[in-house]
C-alpha cells in the first residue's frame, strides 16, 4: 500500500501553468548578460561527484535556475515540455514522473514510483508533496533510465535531482524581490537574500507565495468553486565551513500549499470542461516541512568523507468526485472520494568519494530509508452506490543499501565504469478495512532484495567528442495489495530492467554548439500492472505481466548560443510492448481472468502488444530567443518555447470509445524580457494558442489541461 487513493485506476495529467514569479537565481542572471557568446559548461552530481555532462555517461537533461524562469517552469508538471521523453501525470497533490515510459502511470495504492526525485539531496515523498513550486533554484538534472548503482530501488525510469541555491560565505548581502500579477486573479512573490554572518558562516533566507482563482465555473447541487490556489512556501539555508576541509550546510522548507481542487467531467461530456454543471465540493492541501544536513570532511589523503541526512514530515489531505456528477444513485451514497495521510521520512546516506584525479577514481556508500504512511482514522473513505469503503492504519517501509563505483582510464581516451548495488527493502501494512459494515484486519509483510549495477565501456575521441556503451540493471520493489471485495489479494513481486543504451555527445563549431544523441532498449521482467476488480471497478490490484515488456526508442538534444542568438531543442522517439497476458476490463464488466492465459472472451482482452500508459511515440520541445542591445547597457530579448507531447492511451485497454485515446498537444509559451541595470519587467504567457485537451482520464473521467494565462513579472537584483 506505497500510497493512498485506492479508487484510482489511471493518474490525471495536469499540463504546465504559469504559477510564481521570479528569477531562481541572481547569478544565472548576471551570468547570461555577461555571457561569452558560447554555449557554457554544464555539470552534474549524478554520480555523487562534480562532473561535465559532456563527458558523463548517461542520458540528462540540465536546466539552471535562470532558465527555468525563461522557459516557464515553475513545477515538476511542467518539465515535460521542455525536456524530451518525459509525461508528468497529476491528479493532484500526487504527480507520476514518468521518464521513457516509466514512472508511475496508474496512481493507486499499491504502485511503486520508478522515478525518484531528490531535493538538496535527499529522496523526497515518492509520488506525493510533488507540487512544491520552483523557487530560489540553481538547477533541475533530469537522468534518464535505470539508475541502479547511485540511485537505487524504484529508480527504473530515471531520477530527478533538484538543487537550491546555497548561502555564499563572503558573498555580501545579495538576492531579489519579484512580484507577479496574471489573469484569473493571479498575484504572486518570491524572493531570496543572502546573509553573511561571519567569515566562516553565511545564511540563505527564501519564499515564495501565490494566491489565484480557479480555471472552472460549477453550477448546481453542492456548487462552489474549487481550484482557488492559496500558497506559500520558506526556505532557510545555513552554510557552515571553518577550515578547507569541513563544510556542513543545512537546509530547512517548509510549504503550505492549497490547491482548491481538480475539478473534472465524464469523458462522453462535450460541454466547455471548464464549466461544470455538477461537483462534488473537492479540496486538496499539503502541508510539510523538510529539513536536510549534508556535511563534507576532506581528509589529508584527498578522500571525501559525506554524510547527507533528511528528515521529512507531511499531511496530504484530498476529497474529490468520483463520478463528476455529484447525483445520488437510488438515494444511496454520493461517489466521493476522501483522505488525510500523513507521511514521515527520516533518511542517511554516506559516502566515502575518491579524489577527482588520476586514472582510477571510485565512491562507495551506503543508504537507509523509514519511510511510513499513517492513514487517520476517519478519514480515508470511499462512498459509492454498493457500499463504503474505510481504512485506518499505517503501512511503515524501511528500506537499506549499500553501493559502489570504479571508474579507470585506459590508454587512447577509452575509460571503463562498474558499478553495483545491493538494496533490501520492506513493506508492512498494519490496517484495518471496513467494507459493506464488514471489518478486515489486513496485518502483511513483503521484501524485496535485489542486486542492481552497471557496465559502461566511455571514449573521449578528442575534446569536442565523446562517446559510451553501458549495460544496465534496475529494480523495483514488490508490495502489497489491500483487501477488496472481503478476499486478501496475493502480493505483487518486484520488477526487473535491463537497459542496453549508446550514446554520442559532442562540441561543434567553436563551442557555439552541444549536442547529445542516445538509444536505449529496455527489457523489462515482472513489470507491475494495475488491474481494476471487474466487479468494483473504482478498486485495484496490482500484478505482474508473466511475459516480458519492451521499451525502446531514441532521443537527441542540441543547444546552441551565436552571440546574441540562442536556441534549444530536444526530441524523444519511443515505442513501448507490454509482454503478453491478459485483464478483464472493468468497464465492459464479466468475471476476472486468468492473466497468463485468459481466454479471450467477452471482457477478457489480451493485452500483449499494447503500448505502456502515457508513453507518447513522440515528443518534441525548442525554444529559442534574441537579445536586443539597447542605449545604457539595456536589453529587450524575446523568447518563445513550443512543447510537442504526441498522442497516448490512459489505459491498457485502448478503447478509444470509452476515452482512452488522448490526442496530441502543442503547447506555446512566450516571454519578453526588458532588462534596465538591475531591474527586469517580463511579459509572460503560457499556453498562448489556448489550446483545449484532455490531459488524462481518471476512472472514467477527463482532466484537462490549463487554459491561456498571461501577465507581467517584475525583478529586482541587490
């Protein structure tokens, strides 16, 4: 039971809004003006050291703090369109990452992500507490596929490791003020100041808050209008480093974030989906707070002795309508959905890291994870016309590892990497459900062990080219399912990944130009499927295909600066198979089947050869901009960003008539930029064409995507 929302059979896909102002960071924005002209380095901490992506062997997309203002990402949600192979599924508080396919693309109780997100270091609440703006940001690093040596468990699609900026030891008193204001009421402000205390220690203090109204209009029974935002986030860093060998930095968030709601209609609906005749009055809220410590102590020998520490506490509280209509059925219950869970995460990693030179390098480490779920007596229920539904209880998770990394270079620029990792984790549930007035202590435990690692032959042809082959492993976890229909369904095992993928990245034209090119090809054992009780369709159960499932595809990056001019551009081709076996589709109705041999009949659909859920074939992002050059050293630059997300099934079933065939979008956002000195006025929009689509279906309902929004942001650096 890894999360909450039983009833949920397929996540809702929530496309990117414009949200906060602000500029993430003053340095980047400093740094663009005084620019070269050339496309600058980029590094990343995938592999628990400082590295050039040009020359690190795996599949990454990079965006600073600066640019992620320019190209309109202010959430995790927005991400996948600017940054290729990449569907973010949100249905609310909780958002599936998915990169390649893979991530989480049925929300439910019982599935495990395949994509951690990493904040300032430490793995964040898998799938839940996502929605936590972007603000006060040095970079996003995307990484694509199985990240089985550093990242481990559960990360069979990718990780996503987001870092803010840290305090500046003798950095003076530096940072910004920006405000926002935009259609639907929307006003918003953030800002960031750095705080030097002594020669020795320096504080970063940052927040961001946003208040707007909603997308919809909801007439009728139990009408109001949900989906006002209402939030506010703080940040508060301290950086500590009394000699050049110790650094310890602590950093500590808290966020209250109110989403009003996630309104949505039947699929068959055709009225405007912004107007709702009928609702069931919804809510969502997170409240949370993270702190984290990471101390670094180098040794004479030059070896890196890092501790990293976390702890995270929460409340996600949801009610939303499961049905879109808010009408009683025979005067029995209302189809709603509601619940209050709190999570806690207490976590520490320790690393042992090598000197950066000579010809062998290596890291190894360690990792430890308490991960619980406590579900509020009360508060988790499902109402609907054949009964109710309660749970109580807590569903702890503990998790450990160990893992490690050679890396040694070999005559004529080649250089091989190993690397390995053991992971044990285990899953109780300690609940009891209450289901037609009948009670069911559910007292289950399943581990989970697993070795994971990576092979990765590299080549550095010369400077400007670069080039590795890898072969790697990946593992996710097994679980529980919980009790439906007065039976105890069995547990699901964990799933298995081999990722073979090559990779050519390169300079050209003077250093005017990077590009980056990949092919991937994914076998995937056990992959883990959520079916729909064919009797109680608003319940799941997760299982294991019994024949093996194929993803593979290609992708190809570039960014380009010609003095004033720049451009970026990503592509993601991908095709997806599940293996063979077999599902009753609830909506039709019949009797369950058996998954590895059916027969097909009636509701019993094979399902081998059908494409993996929110998984485009295609998607496509570029953006690009021109700084003018005006009298006083000011500037008006332009930017327009387009994002390409092709056409996707919502289920497995791919039955177009019952809405499972989601259409392609196009989505355009733009920005003009006037900067004078120290001050920047932008004018923003985002999805300029409002353009109208459905993001997702939800049992059986359609989520759609954000309407048009603009308006100005104004900056203020000091």
């Amino acid at each position: 039971m890894k999360n909450r929302a039983l009833w949920l059979s397929v996540s809702a896909l929530t496309l990117v809004c414009c949200g906060a102002a602000g500029a993430q960071t003053t340095s980047t924005a400093k740094k663009d003006d005084a620019d070269s002209g050339k496309v600058q380095e980029v590094v990343v901490t995938a592999e628990r050291r400082t590295s050039n992506l040009q020359t690190t062997p795996i599949s990454a997309t990079v965006i600073s703090g600066g640019d992620l203002v320019k190209k309109g990402v202010v959430t995790i949600d927005a991400i996948q369109f600017v940054a290729p192979g990449i569907t973010v599924n949100n249905f609310g508080q909780g958002n599936d990452f998915n990169i390649r396919g893979i991530g989480k693309a049925e929300h439910n109780s019982q599935t495990t992500t395949g994509v951690i997100v990493y904040r300032d270091g430490i793995a964040t609440f898998p799938g839940y507490f996502q929605e936590e703006p972007y603000y006060d940001i040095a970079s996003v690093e995307i990484l694509r596929g199985p990240q089985g040596t550093f990242v481990g468990q559960n990360a069979t699609g990718g990780a996503v490791f987001i870092t803010t900026n840290n305090p500046v030891i003798n950095g003076g008193e530096h940072g910004y003020i920006a405000g926002q204001l935009g259609n639907y009421d929307d006003v918003a402000t953030q800002g960031a100041i750095n705080l030097p205390i002594s020669d020795t220690l320096a504080a970063r203090v940052s927040f961001n808050a946003e208040g707007r109204n909603s997308f919809y209009t909801v007439t009728g029974p139990n009408h109001g209008n949900p989906g006002n935002i209402r939030e506010g986030s703080f940040r508060l860093g301290l950086l500590w480093k009394p000699t050049d060998a110790l650094t310890v930095l602590f950093k500590t968030d808290y966020n209250y974030l109110d989403m009003g709601a996630y309104p949505a209609d039947p699929y068959y609906d055709t009225n405007n989906p912004f107007k709702l005749t009928a609702n069931f009055p919804a809510s969502a809220v997170d409240k949370f707070v993270r702190s984290d410590l990471k101390i670094d102590y180098v040794m004479p020998n030059g070896i890196t002795l890092r501790s990293i520490s976390g702890y995270q506490k929460g409340n996600t509280e949801y009610h939303t309508d499961l049905d879109g209509t808010d009408n009683a059925v025979s005067g029995l219950a209302v189809q709603t959905f509601g619940d209050s869970v709190d999570e806690t995460i207490y976590s520490e990693e320790l690393n042992l890291i090598s000197p950066s030179t000579g010809p062998l390098t290596w890291v190894l480490g360690g990792y430890y994870q308490s991960d619980e779920y406590n579900f509020l007596p009360g508060q988790f229920f499902i109402g609907e016309p054949f009964g109710s539904y309660t749970l109580q209880g807590t569903n702890p998770e503990e998790t450990a590892a160990g893992f490690g990394q050679v890396s040694y270079n070999l005559p004529a620029g080649f250089q091989i990497q190993v690397g390995a990792r053991y992971s044990s984790v285990e899953t109780t549930n300690h609940v009891t459900v209450n289901q037609y007035g009948f009670p069911i202590v559910d007292e289950q435990s399943a581990k989970s062990n697993n070795v994971s690692g990576k092979v990765a032959l590299n080549w550095t042809i010369d400077p400007h080219n670069f080039v590795y082959a890898f072969v790697a492993t990946g593992f996710r976890a097994g679980g529980l399912n919980v009790p439906v229909g007065l039976g105890q369904p069995a547990p699901f095992a964990p799933e298995k990944i081999t990722e073979y993928e090559v990779g050519w990245k390169a300079g050209l034209l003077g250093g005017h130009l990077r590009t980056q090119l990949d092919a991937y090809y994914n076998d995937y054992r056990n992959f883990q499927v959520i079916v729909a009780y064919p009797t109680i369709p608003t319940f799941g159960f997760e299982l294991n295909t019994p024949n093996p499932t194929k993803i593979y595809g290609l992708e190809a990056q570039a960014e380009a600066v010609f003095g004033d001019l720049s451009f970026d551009a990503g592509l993601g081709l991908m095709h997806s198979q599940l293996g063979t076996f077999y599902a009753t589709d609830p909506r039709i109705g019949g009797t369950p089947c058996n998954p590895s041999t059916g027969p097909v009949g009636g509701s019993c659909i094979a399902l081998g050869g059908k494409q993996q859920t929110y998984a485009p074939n295609f998607t496509f992002n570029i953006g690009g901009q021109y700084v003018f050059r005006l009298a006083d050293s000011d500037t008006v630059t332009p930017r327009l960003n387009y994002g390409h997300v092709s056409s996707q099934w919502a289920t497995l079933f791919e039955n177009a008539s019952l809405g499972d065939h989601l259409g392609e979008r196009n989505i355009f956002n733009g920005q003009i930029a006037w900067s004078h000195g120290d001050l920047v006025a932008t004018l923003y929009g985002t999805n300029l064409t409002d353009e109208r689509y459905v993001g997702a279906l939800n049992s059986g309902l359609r989520f759609e995507g954000p309407p048009r929004q603009y308006g100005v942001r104004l900056l203020k650096l000091f």
